[in-house]
C-alpha cells in the first residue's frame, strides 16, 4: 500500500487531479513507521485491528473508526481481515478558517469505538460506506461530495463530544471547558499559561489541570503545542516564510523550543519536513 516512502514520509499517491484516495485493504502486510500530509481513516470491516499511532497502540473492533492526524507517526500490524482506508488531503480543511474548530480536533488521533453511543457509531459507519460509493463511481463533482461527507463525520464526533460533556456527572464544567477550547483555538498564537487558562476558568491550577486533562485526554501543554504545529506546518508549506517566521507566528518564542517541539510531534525538524514537501512538490 505504501508506494513512495522516503525515510518515514510516505508521498500518498493520489490518482491524477484527485486529492482523496480508498484501499479495500486485505493485504497482511506489516506497514512500518510512517507520516504523510493526508488525514487518514481506518475502519476493520473483518476482523480486529491494530494500529500504533504516536507510540500508543489502537485496538479497533469491527466496525470501530480511527481517525489519524496529517503529520502523525503510524504503524500498521501484518495482520489478516479486510478494512476500509481512507485518505483525503490535509490542506483542504487546514488552510479553512472557517473549519478551525475541526481541524484543532485533529491534534491528535480519534478512536470511536463500543464507549460511544450505538447510535451516534453507526450514524458515522454509514457515512464512511457512502463514502465508498461514491468514490466506486466515481464521476466529475464525487469528489465535492466526499468532502461534504467527510467534513459532516468530523462535526458530528466534536458535537457529540462536546453534547457528552454538557450532559455528563460535571455538567457545571461544560461550558467552561467549551469556553476555553475556543479561547484557546483564537490564541495559541499568544503567550498563554496554565495559570491564565485557570484564572479564565476560575479555578486553581491544580483543579483546572485535572478537569482539562479529563476532557481532552491529554495535559494542557501538550495539546496547546500540538496545535502549533499544526498551524505551523501550513506556514511551512510557504517558501517565502522563515522558519523563524513560522515559529514567531504560533507562538513559540525561541526556534530552539520550537524546532525541539516540532521533531517532538513529527518526528523530523521544520526544515527537513519543508524539504521533503518541495521533494514531493517536484
């Protein structure tokens, strides 16, 4: 499945003029540590499985959904069954404002499995079987539609997730953790601190860390510095911005922390995942 990888950067090779691309995968074939610039889906149709993402190992049930960031360091088991994936092109929700709160869900990647409502797990099974359809036939507008399916699936799970907060044990703490997930997508550019996210909250800093990571399953640093790099990585994509520049423009105050942060997340440095995306480019 893997058809151009240098290093650990795989070029997706989409068909000419497409930007999504399906594998009907059967093959039990072992996928080595990998990234690419494409959001990827993951879906066994036969049974289980597993795939390492950032060091954590997913195990996916049968008809469980796994949603893989652009820019994420993945494996994938030899292992026999059959399972949908997906591909689409990461710059098309990336560089759309107007999509940000989706792409800052993409941060990390998003397992949906038997936890989530039966429901609310089929309702994005049949997307991703319409999905399959249309891109089996696929004509001159397919694959506007796709993209509408896509990003439908992505707004369903970030209301759900933010619906189970709302109606959860700590009710009292759903606007609040709404409140500053948006504060923070308006200002990770800024110089932010856990304390002024708890003040902004009104709680201690102790207290705020302990709900943040509850919601978000993760630490606030962590998810505060993996959306950097995101926005980074668009700017990077620019040859007339400095890697400086790009650091400078999501808030990283000095390249070293920068450039560490960086190969911390993507596994290489700035100047070595531009370079790979002119190589790709030419």
């Amino acid at each position: 499945m893997i058809v151009h990888l240098d290093g650990d950067f795989e070029t997706v090779d989409y068909t000419e003029n497409r930007s999504v691309l399906l594998y009907d995968n059967i093959e039990n074939e072992e996928y080595p540590l990998h990234w690419h610039n494409a959001i990827e889906i993951i879906m066994p149709l036969k049974n289980p499985f597993i795939a390492v993402c950032d060091g954590k190992e997913f195990y996916l049930n049968e008809r469980d959904i796994l949603i893989i960031p652009a820019g994420c360091i993945h494996s994938l088991k030899a292992q026999q069954g059959r399972r949908l994936i997906f591909l689409f092109d990461n710059r098309s929700i990336g560089e759309n404002p107007a999509l940000s709160e989706l792409y800052g869900m993409l941060s990390m990647p998003v397992h949906i499995n038997a936890e989530y409502d039966s429901e609310f797990l089929i309702s994005l099974t049949n997307i991703l079987a319409d999905i399959y359809a249309l891109y089996s036939d696929f004509g001159e507008v397919t694959e506007v539609y796709i993209y509408i399916k896509l990003l439908t699936l992505l707004a369903r799970i970030r209301e759900y997730r933010l619906t189970e907060v709302s109606l959860g044990e700590d009710e009292k703490y759903a606007d609040k953790f709404r409140m500053i997930l948006k504060y923070i997508e308006n200002n990770y550019m800024y110089d932010i601190t856990l304390d002024d996210l708890a003040n902004l909250a009104g709680y201690s800093k102790y207290h705020f860390s302990r709900i943040f990571k509850k919601y978000s399953n993760t630490t606030f640093i962590t998810y505060l510095n993996q959306r950097r790099i995101k926005a980074a990585e668009l700017l990077l994509l620019d040859d007339d911005m400095s890697v400086t520049d790009a650091a400078m423009q999501v808030g990283f105050s000095s390249l070293t922390t920068f450039n560490r942060v960086f190969k911390e997340i993507k596994g290489c440095t700035p100047s070595e995942f531009r370079k790979l995306y002119r190589t790709v480019n030419n």
